[in-house]
C-alpha cells in the first residue's frame, strides 16, 4: 500500500510540473521557413508572391514576435516590400542567396527589397543579396542620356525606426547597395558589400534625414561612395569600417536642392582606406540652393593606403564637368576635428581644403597628420588651402608634410599651401588655448654646471607670461650683467633708425651688399683702403 501511495504522488507532481511547464509563457518567435510556405530555391521561380504572403502572415501575428527564414539556397525575386506597423518584432534571416533580375527593366520599383513603416526590425544571416548588376552598369549614363532606364537600388528603409541589419552580405547591386531614408536609431554591424570599382552609382551605405545611426565591423568595397551621409543626417557613429574600392566616406553632394537640412554630429574613428579615389570627403556645390549648416564632425585613427585625395573638402562640386562657374558655396562647414590620420596619398596634393569664399570654413582642427605621398609624380605629399580659421596642431614634426599657422599663411612656400582668408585674432587665443599644458622645467636640473646667476637670469627671460617677463633694462641691472654693464656709458643714437630697406623685396646680392656694408660698420678697421 506504502508503494502504491509513493507512485500516485510521484506520478501526481509529474502532472503538476507539465502542467506549469506548458502553461509558462513563451518568448520564442514562431519561425516562417519561406520553402513551407511554397517558396522555390531554384534561382528561376519568381518567389515575390511567396515572400510577401509570408511577411503579412508574420507581420500581423499577436501571438508573439515572428521569424522569417531564408535557408541555403538561390530564391529568385523580381521585387518586394515590406510594410509595416507591424504587431510585434520580425527577425529577417538569410541564409540563402536572394538574386535579383538581370535585366533591370524587369524590376518595377526604385528599390528591389524595401522595407517601410517598421520599427524592431532585424535582418540577420550569413547569406547574400545578389543584385545581379553587371548588365545595368553600363546603362548608367543619366547624365549624358535623358533616355537612360531607372534602375534599382538594392535594399532600403523608410521610417525603420529601433532596428539593425547584422551579418549580411550585398554583392553587385544595380545602384546602390542600401539605401536609408528617415530611419532613427539604427545599427548596422558586420555587413559586407561588394562591387567591382568600375561600377558606377554603386554607393555602399546611403543615408538621408537620418539620426542616432551605428556602423562598425563592416567591410564596403564599390564604386562610388562606401558610405554616403546626406541631408538632415545628424548623430552617426562609424567605427572599425575598411573601404576600398571606392570613393570614401562622404558627407554630401549638399546644398543643391532648397529643401535640404543641416548635418552635424559625425565620428568616424578607426577606419581604414585602401585604393579609395578619396578618404574623408565633403562636396557642396558652387552657388547652392540651401544655406545650410555642416558641423561638429570628428575623424580620428583613420588609415590611408594609396588613397587618391586623403581629405578632401570640396565646396566647387562638379562631378559632370565642365561646370558653369556661377559663384559660391552657400553651405557653412565648421567645428572639423581631424587627428591621427597617416598613410599614403597616390596624388601630391594629399590635404585638399577647398572652402567657399562666401561662407569660409570655420574651426577645422588638424592633429597629428602624416600623408606620405607614393605616386608616379614623385615629391613631397602637400595641401591646399583656403579657409577662415584653422587651428594648428602644437608640434610641426608631428604634422610632418603640412603645418597650418599663421606665419605661413598667404606663402607660396613651394605651393605648399594657398590662402585667401586671413586668420583673426580669435583664432590665435583658440590656438593657444588648445595647446597641451607642459609643467615648468627646471633649468638647474639640466644644466647643473652652469653659473647661478646665469640660471637666474635665464629663468626671468624665458618667463611666458609677458606681464612677469623682465625687462630689457631690469637684465642689464641683474647681477649677472651687472659688471658688464654702465649705465653712464649708454649709446646714444644721433639719427632715427631707417627700415625703408624693410618695405621692398631685396635680391640675393642686395642681401649679401647689405650684410657686407652692416659688418663693415661694426669692424671699421676692416674698411677696405680708398685708392
């Protein structure tokens, strides 16, 4: 009876334990395999239909949040879109190959895939979006061709809001690769896209009336911009990104059309640029529509290998020339931190800092900049600038090729660099102010054997401050000059001193006749004899 009790209550705990087990809640989402739901991986069938009905399926489902899943394998889609509100998350993953049409005329919309109206988006996998772009490239000629066939992007978001993309892959899009557009709050790791360099329009990562933007880990080789920033794009955070092929990272074209919005809040840190035509890049164009403002944009720790323009700042845009000239940049650029950029420039110009005269480029800092130029052209890698304010970095070594102050300014100096701004007196406190503090040294310390007073002395000399500095006439009454000096025996001066010689140019032999005569006049007894 004992055994009988034992097993009752055995099997009765047993009962209650499924019971709580199934009656838990469950945040696991319920998976949409696309084959089941009649998808074909045949790399022929159009499985548009097939991918949309599962979307709906999964996007209005309350009883949790949805997978859809893409295995291994070729699913051929003429186009799709998504869209949203959805009830709860959808996780896209890919791991199969999703292949556009090769004829572009066959894609009816601006954008193959596109997702709009979503918020907790995720797409995921180690698959590919195969654009098939190889017969659309040379059909991208708009600009010369008003008859040209619009062509489509590969995948893009509108109003995509508290969403990321991570693990993907987009090989060979028609045009662009991802298009972005009013997305917030969107992170964007591990990606990889891929096109040839020839290939053209192909931005990587497009981005306009963006904000709290994310990008690392993600490797972008194209044909146009790895990654383009547009108006009304504000706080993007771009780290630990190689580009190349390509045309950099780019902020703009800006200031063409009226509507256009400010861009500011830009960190672009730890990237390296490999055969890019460009590195750092901003283009606005000549006479532009909107006054707008470009600002508080940080680049640090960025690599360049045999890079065409390393830092290029181009406020006369013209990417069809030639370009009527019809006046300048309305857009106004400042508060650009740039520090720690090194490497290699395929052109002698490796510091480009073309800024309008109208609206002139204000507070660009330059740290730590060391672009050794390695073209056919052969020579010394340099700038060209023409700004309002720069603000110098503290050493000219660690600037190597180019160091921006004051005294170099309007200087042709081997076409080194090239102004038409003056610097303020503004300018020169925010360089000072900018410089790192260094604790006083002590001048006994490294120099133990020298006289007491000479130390004494030195030290009031080199005192920074000129309130406390000591005086011409103080110096010689110290102690140390005071023997060597009498008051009473002062020089006096007959005649005002003549600086005329100061006022023009001299030639090579009026300096040394000038410097033969001074000599002269101080070692009469050298006077050659009168004949």
């Amino acid at each position: 009876m004992t055994c009988i009790t034992s097993t009752f209550k055995a099997l009765c705990l047993s009962f209650l334990f499924v019971t709580a087990v199934a009656s838990r809640p469950t945040n696991r989402p319920k998976v949409f395999n696309v084959q089941r739901y009649g998808a074909k991986a045949d790399g022929k069938t159009d499985n548009a239909k097939a991918f949309t009905s599962i979307w709906n399926s999964a996007c209005t489902r309350k009883g949790g949040n949805s997978k859809i899943y893409v295995p291994k394998g070729t699913f051929y889609l003429s186009g799709l879109e998504f869209v949203g509100p959805c009830v709860n998350q959808i996780e896209f993953v890919n791991d199969g190959t999703l292949l556009a049409p090769a004829n572009p005329r066959d894609i009816k919309q601006d954008i193959w895939i596109k997702f709009r109206y979503i918020n907790n988006l995720i797409i995921s996998g180690a698959g590919t979006l195969d654009g098939q772009g190889k017969e659309s490239w040379p059909l991208n000629d708009c600009h010369k061709n008003p008859n040209c066939p619009k062509l489509a992007m590969t995948m893009g978001f509108a109003f995509v809001n508290n969403s990321r993309i991570n693990g993907i892959t987009s090989l060979n899009s028609k045009m662009g690769h991802f298009n972005f557009f009013s997305v917030h709050h969107f992170n964007i790791t591990n990606v990889t896209i891929t096109a040839p360099g020839d290939s053209p329009n192909t931005d990587g990562l497009k981005f306009g009336f963006c904000s709290n933007i994310n990008i690392s880990n993600t490797h972008i080789g194209t044909g146009d911009d790895c990654i383009a920033i547009l108006s009304g794009t504000t706080n993007m955070d771009i780290s630990n990104v190689t580009c190349g092929p390509g045309h950099g990272i780019s902020v703009g074209s800006l200031g063409k059309n009226k509507e256009e919005k400010d861009v500011n809040g830009l960190t672009v840190r730890d990237i390296v640029f490999n055969g890019t035509s460009d590195g750092i890049r901003i283009k606005t164009w000549e006479s532009s529509a909107s006054k707008i403002l470009v600002s508080n944009f940080v680049y640090e720790n960025i690599q360049m290998i045999n890079v065409g323009n390393p830092i290029n700042i181009d406020q006369k845009y013209c990417p069809h020339p030639p370009c009527e000239k019809k006046g300048e940049s309305h857009v106004q650029i400042q508060d650009l931190k740039l520090k720690n950029i090194y490497g290699t420039s395929t052109n002698k110009v490796a510091v480009n800092l073309q800024c309008s005269k109208s609206f002139p480029c204000k507070k660009i800092e330059l740290i730590d900049i060391n672009l050794e130029h390695k073209g056919v052209e052969g020579g010394p890698s340099t700038a060209i600038v023409a700004i309002r304010d720069i603000i110098p970095p503290p050493l000219r070594t660690v600037f190597n090729d180019v160091y921006i102050a004051y005294e170099l300014m309007d200087t042709d100096l081997h076409q080194i660099m090239r102004s038409n701004q003056g610097l303020s007196e503004e300018h020169c406190q925010r360089y000072i102010r900018q410089l790192p503090p260094y604790p006083r040294q002590s001048i006994t310390d490294k120099f133990p054997n020298v006289y007491p007073l000479a130390i004494d002395l030195i030290e009031k000399m080199l005192t920074f401050d000129p309130r406390r500095r000591i005086t011409v006439l103080d110096a010689l009454a110290h102690p140390y000059l005071n023997s060597l000096h009498e008051i009473s025996d002062e020089p006096e001066c007959t005649i005002p001193f003549n600086f005329d010689f100061e006022q023009h140019a001299l030639s090579e032999e009026q300096m040394k006749e000038l410097i033969y005569r001074e000599a002269l006049a101080f070692n009469p007894e050298y006077q050659p004899a009168i004949a």
